[in-house]
C-alpha cells in the first residue's frame, strides 16, 4: 500500500452563498447600482425557459440567468460591466447577521481544545453558489474562505487567429466562461474530497481513482449548509457518506417552509434560521457538529497510534 498522501485531519465547512450567508440574493447591488427592478428581472429569467422552447430550444433553468445578464449588458442596461466592477459591487452585499465574525469564532472550536491542537485539526470554509465568482470574490466573506466555486462571466471572446494577433482587449463582459449548477456542485464536494482544489498541476482530476483512505478531506468529515432543494444533490451526497447537512432559512415564511420540508423529507440533519450571532441556533448547531467531527478524527488517529504501541521488550529471565 502507498504512503498516505494526507492525514485527514481537515474539517471542511461547504456553504451554500444566497440566503445562506445572506438573506438576499448577491445581485442586489448590481440591480440598485444600475436602477434595474429585481423583481422584473427574475420574472424574466424565469419566463425565459418557455420564451425559448417555443422555438424547440432547450436552457438550464439553474444559470440562464446569465445569459441574461450578458443580454442587459448588450442591451446597454448594464453598461461596461466588468468583472472589476462585480467585485466593487461584491463589496455592497450585505452578509447574514454574525458573518464574517462568526467564522472567526468556528475557527476557535479546533484552535483552542489542547486534543485538537495536539492532532493539528482544522477548520477550512468553501463556498459553492450558482452565483457570480467575482461578486462572492469582492464580498466580506472572501478572506475567510479557502475555495470559491461558482459561474464566472468573461469578456470578448478570442477570434480566429487570435494566437498570431492579439485582438483589442475590453473588460466589458461578453460571454459565460464558468458555470455551476445545481447538480455541479457535487463535483466541487469531490473535488475538495480529493484536493484537487490545491492547484496540484493536474496531477489528480475529479475522476483520478484514490482510495478513500488516501483523500485530502473524507466526506464524512464535510458540512454542508444550504438553503433549499436545489441543493438536495449536495445534501444527498454528503449525508450518503457519513458527513452532516444543515438546512438554514432567511425571515420569512416561504424560507421555512423550503427548509422544514427538506427536514420533513430527511434530506438534512437538522435545520436553523440563516442568523450566526452568539448563542443563535445554527451557532449551537454548527459548534457542536465541528467538534463531534473533531472528536471522531482525534479518537480515529489515537486508535491508529495504540496499535503501535505494543511492540515486545527484552524478556527479562531469573
């Protein structure tokens, strides 16, 4: 058998972004910086599926969206959006009470118990959103995280030739360069599973065959937040192998009833209002599972160290 590559000693924390670690949606502030109705917009996107299959077409109802986006820019709605200037409005979102400070405070659970710090246990937060990279890049909670993915816009796209030529360069967004989905986001849990998210030069990909023993981060040792049934993929995933789900809700009736439903179904552990300040529910949830998980790895590697710690002395003889 090879070396391990990892000791497993990582707790990783995935979360979901809109309405998970805010109560909103991210474009909010795209929407007010340039006077666009939300409403109207997200009636759009949702008419779009139709609009279009009345000609025989076919779109994935998780990211149309920003084909639309695209198409408010061309339109001159969205004049000159750049990347740079998503991650500028990024910086207007406003998180879910107790974020960022509460990631800090998580953190603390591993980082001050004297078994934890002696089996080097720590705490890594990802966010995995079918929003928009640059936004959740420019947000307060970017310099908390360890591994962003979700959908990236790009600018003009490079013509024919363009290796011999470089064509005029412009920032304005043109294209879709990244997407995650719904279904997608099952591939990011793989992907931190096996630490492909550490820039390895390609050496492992999401479909290099590693024994479970020899991953970075065993699923059994994720969470899994989120806020609706779109992520039952995700939660299915990480429940099927042992790790922990909760489900978390914004104010507002509609947001409990997706969450209680998804409680109801045995899609997650348990459930809690998307708020992080002291003494909240998803506070006490969240603590809690960070150190049952902490204790099972310490308690797996002291198991592992005992059984090295028999081998035989000298006999002693009268």
């Amino acid at each position: 058998m090879p070396p391990a590559i990892y000791t497993q000693n990582v707790i990783a924390i995935i979360w979901d972004f809109d309405k998970t670690l805010t109560h909103s949606y991210m474009q909010d502030p795209m929407f007010d910086e340039y006077g666009v109705d939300p409403k109207t917009f997200w009636e759009e996107v949702n008419a779009l599926a139709a609009h279009y299959a009345r000609g025989g077409d076919r779109v994935s109802q998780d990211n149309v969206y920003l084909n639309h986006i695209i198409s408010y820019v061309r339109s001159g709605v969205f004049s000159g959006l750049t990347n740079a200037k998503l991650r500028e409005l990024g910086a207007r979102i406003e998180l879910a009470p107790g974020m960022p400070d509460f990631l800090a405070r998580l953190a603390q659970v591993v980082a001050t118990e004297e078994r934890y710090v002696k089996h080097e246990i720590r705490l890594e937060n990802y966010v995995v959103s079918t929003g928009l990279r640059a936004m959740i890049e420019g947000s307060a909670i970017f310099p908390h995280v360890q591994g962003v993915w979700a959908c990236d816009l790009l600018p003009q796209a490079a013509p024919p030739g363009f290796l011999q030529q470089l064509p005029a360069h412009s920032d304005t967004l043109e294209q879709i360069g990244y997407t995650i989905d719904n279904t997608s986001k099952t591939r990011a849990i793989f992907e931190i599973n096996k630490g492909i998210n550490l820039g390895n030069a390609g050496e492992v990909t999401v479909n290099s065959v590693i024994p479970p023993d020899q991953r970075r981060v065993p699923i059994k040792n994720m969470i899994y937040i989120a806020d609706g049934p779109s992520d039952v993929p995700s939660f299915s995933v990480v429940n099927a192998n042992g790790g922990k789900t909760l489900g978390v809700y914004a104010p507002g009736d509609e947001n409990f009833n997706n969450a209680a439903l998804l409680e109801e179904q045995g899609r997650v552990n348990s459930i809690a209002e998307a708020t992080y300040t002291p003494g909240s529910a998803a506070e006490r949830w969240l603590f809690r599972a960070v150190r049952r998980m902490a204790d099972e790895i310490v308690d797996s590697r002291e198991r592992a160290l005992s059984a090295y710690s028999g081998a035989p002395g000298h006999v002693i003889t009268q």
